[in-house]
C-alpha cells in the first residue's frame, strides 16, 4: 500500500514575520555580529528569496 503525502500550505508572509521579530530580539540579545544573529539573518534571506520567487526550497 503506497502512502500518499498530501502538500502542505505555508504561510510565507507569516514565517517571514516571526523570522524578522527573532532577529530583532537576537539581535538586541547578543549584537548584530553574533553567529546566531546573522545565522538568523540569512535564514531570513532565504525566505524573502523564495517569497520573490515563488516556491519553497
């Protein structure tokens, strides 16, 4: 019996928005160079990339 995965909704614009308050809050937290920091950062970039292309990676 094959099992069948059915697609899930993201909420890319909301992702977006909890991702930027993080890197606020780990920003003022540890400073802007901090590996957590900028780790965040571009977890951020990545999801404002596939906001402007249209798909999730």
């Amino acid at each position: 019996m094959e099992q069948v995965i059915e697609p899930v909704e993201i909420d890319l614009p909301a992702l977006i928005k909890r991702k930027k308050q993080e890197m606020i809050e780990l920003g003022l937290a540890y400073g802007l160079a901090n590996p957590r920091t900028v780790e965040c950062s571009q977890q951020l970039d990545n999801l404002l990339n596939q906001l402007q292309h249209g798909k999730l990676y």
